[in-house]
C-alpha cells in the first residue's frame, strides 16, 4: 500500500514507511520518538531560557519519557502514576512539578516523600493540603483565563480568579509554604501565538497587583496550548516559541524563572494512526452523504473530535480518486460515536471496507484517552519505532 503525501506539510518519513508495509489488526498508535526529540529541541530555541515541562498527560509512552529525561525536559505531572512514571526514567524529583490544582493528601506526600517540591493550587484548601503534606513546599498560584481563543479551550474547571489571587498568597505564607507565582493555560491549540496576547495582558495585571501589595514573584508558568498541524496552517514551533517569549517578554520584563508545559505541541506530529474502514454505506439512495465507519472512534483514542474540535487529517491509499464529503463515525453502538458530522470530511469515492487510512499528528491525547474496551473494542495499541 502507498499514502499519498496530503497537504503541505512533511509527515515523519519513519511513520509512513512503516504504515505502507505494517500488518495490523487493530488500530494502532505508531509513535516516532525521534520526532519528538526534534519537536523538543526546536520548542526549546524558541523558549531561551524557559523550562520545558513536558505535559505527561498529552502522552505517557514510556519510551517519550525516557527520551525526554536523556535530553534534559522537566515535567509536568497531573498525578501519582504520572510521578512515579518519571522516576521511574530517571527524572530527578526537583524536575517534575505537580500541577494539577485537584490533589489528594496521599498523593501529595507521596509528591513530597520522593522529592518533588513545586506544586500549583487555586484554592484555599488546596493549600491547606499542601502545607500538611508537604510542608514548606513551593506553590504557584493557577490563574482563570476567560479569553482563550483555543481550538480546544480548558474552560473554568481550572484556576481562581484575579481577585482571589492576593489572598491565597496571603494564606500560603500563613501555612509556611513558599508562593513563588502564577501559571495559567492559554488553552490547548491556540493555533497563533498573538492569540495570547489578551491572556498575558490579564495575567500580568495580577502579577503587577501582587507586586504592588509587596510580594515579589519569580515565577511564571506560562502552561501548553502550542498547536500541532491539523490541516490549518501553524507556525513552526521555533517560530511560534519565540513570538510567545516576546509576548511575555513585551508585558513581564525580566522574570527570574519562565515554565512553559506543552503536550500536545510535543509529541501530536510524532504519531499516527493506522485504521480501518469497516463499512462504506448510505441511509438512502438519494443521501448525499456516505457514512465511513472506522475501527476507531470516540472512546478508542479518539475522543478530541467531541464537538468536532480537533479534525484530524486522513490518509488514505486511495487518495489519487476524486473525492467527496462524508459523515465519518466510529464502530461502538453508541450515537455519540460520530466524529466528523457538522462539518463533513472528504474522502475517496471509492473508499471502501477493508481499505487501511492513516490519521495523521494523533500523538497527543490519543492513548491516554483510549477507553480500557468500551463496548468490547479493544484499546489503541502503540508501537514505538
Ligand atoms: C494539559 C496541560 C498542559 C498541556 O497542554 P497542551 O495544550 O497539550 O500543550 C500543560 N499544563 C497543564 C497544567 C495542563 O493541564
């Protein structure tokens, strides 16, 4: 089988020879972790002096980790198992923060009892938490952003508000923490960096209050939100990088110490998936729609198409045909199982069952979603090349 190469961008040259030739009987991750060490380093001349956190979340592949600890990322861990995970490569403790805002005490003093000392909160009693479990550590503050222009927004569960800002600073010294500053999230895939500008402009007013009122941060976790390649044009991520840095540089000055978290900017173009079509069929001979069905769908890997947010770009070995949209769905008898309905995809006329397609940059958020075996589909295998 050959893929035709679509759109104007250059896919891992590692991935399509392996897909052209692979025998899968099953939906399959296909994961180039030289690829992600390219993205890391090319993040990296963008960033200057900011440390990478790499965003477990996005992809906890134990070979991207490892990678990722040989050539010197930091992490951001949302848990326990994420923790311990990084360990487990060799991260040393001070390199991982523990940035989810929604933590347990027991897993606090676990973050605590193996050396981990930076933790996020947005809320008093997170604080408290904090302060019993892991006492002295150093906290930064999560702030709400309300003008994220993202594709996939991270809404209001996440980070307090403006106002509340100078009172758990307040709080953290009174519980003997050690409130070093503020992070946010700009929200995942914001596909152009001037899309932060709106968001720094309001972080750096509570930076500017918080100093105005005698604190003295030096922290600014500026999150992830850098985009992949899904169709829209996106800048390189050096490129975008480094009109961010300028952003923050343009609104904060000289900060002692900047974080940036990206996941999905990190390891997305370093995957694809290898699927199947199971059935080409339409509801009426008049539809002008067909309905694909894939072997893979929301609850198998594919879950950041809910809303259609995420639209991922398909390969297909029949690309060379005329095409024509489509209504593309999942296999589980479950009528949230439609991927792309609103606004239909486009695909070969002569797709049928049988045919394999590729979905292209599906590293980030792909595994880490895939259900255990909803319906009894079996979960999305990955093969690190
Ligand atoms: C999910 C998450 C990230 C990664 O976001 P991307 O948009 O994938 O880069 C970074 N930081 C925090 C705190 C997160 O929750």
């Amino acid at each position: 089988m050959t893929i035709a190469a679509q759109g104007a961008f250059a896919p891992s040259t590692r991935i399509d020879s392996f897909a052209a030739t692979a025998l899968v009987d099953r939906p399959t991750l296909v994961l180039d972790i030289d690829r992600v060490e390219a993205q890391y380093h090319a993040l990296k001349v963008g960033l200057g002096f900011a440390h990478i956190h790499y965003a477990v979340k996005a992809n906890p592949t134990r070979e991207i980790i490892e990678r990722l600890v040989n050539i010197g990322s930091h992490f951001d861990a949302a848990s326990r198992g994420e923790i311990e995970l990084c360990l487990s490569q060799g991260a040393e403790p001070g390199h991982i923060s523990f940035g989810n805002t929604i933590k347990k005490p027991a897993d606090i003093a676990f973050a605590h009892h193996v050396g981990v000392t930076l933790f996020a909160a947005d809320a008093g009693e997170e604080l408290e938490k904090i302060a019993e479990n892991a006492p002295g550590a150093e906290v930064y503050i999560r702030v709400l952003v309300e003008n994220s222009e993202a594709d996939w927004p991270l809404s209001r569960k996440f980070g307090c508000r403006a106002s509340m800002v100078p009172d758990l600073f307040a709080r953290a010294i009174e519980l003997g923490l050690v409130p070093v500053g503020l992070s946010f999230h700009v929200g995942s895939q914001t596909r152009r960096a001037e899309m932060w500008a709106p968001v720094l402009d309001s972080v750096a007013g509570i930076w500017r209050d918080l100093q105005d009122r005698g604190y003295a941060p030096t922290l600014l976790n500026i999150g992830g939100g850098f985009p992949a390649y899904y169709g829209d044009p996106v800048d390189t991520p050096t490129t975008y990088a480094s009109r961010v840095m300028g952003l923050v540089t343009e609104r904060f000055g000289q900060v002692a110490r900047v974080m940036a978290e990206p996941g999905r900017g990190m390891v997305a173009e370093a995957g694809a998936i290898l699927a199947e079509v199971v059935l080409v069929s339409k509801k009426s001979e008049d539809d002008t729609h067909r309905w694909v069905y894939l072997d893979i769908g929301r609850f198998s890997g594919l879950a950041e198409t809910e809303g259609e947010a995420i639209r991922y770009q398909i390969a297909t070995p029949r690309d060379f045909d005329s095409f024509g949209p489509c209504i593309l769905a999942g296999p589980s008898c479950d009528s949230a199982d439609v991927l792309y309905e609103k606004r239909p995809i486009m695909l070969p006329l002569t797709l049928k069952a049988g045919d394999k397609v590729v979905i292209r940059n599906t590293g980030a958020y792909t595994s880490s979603y895939s259900s255990v075996g909803f319906n009894g589909f079996p979960p999305l295998d990955v093969i690190v090349l």
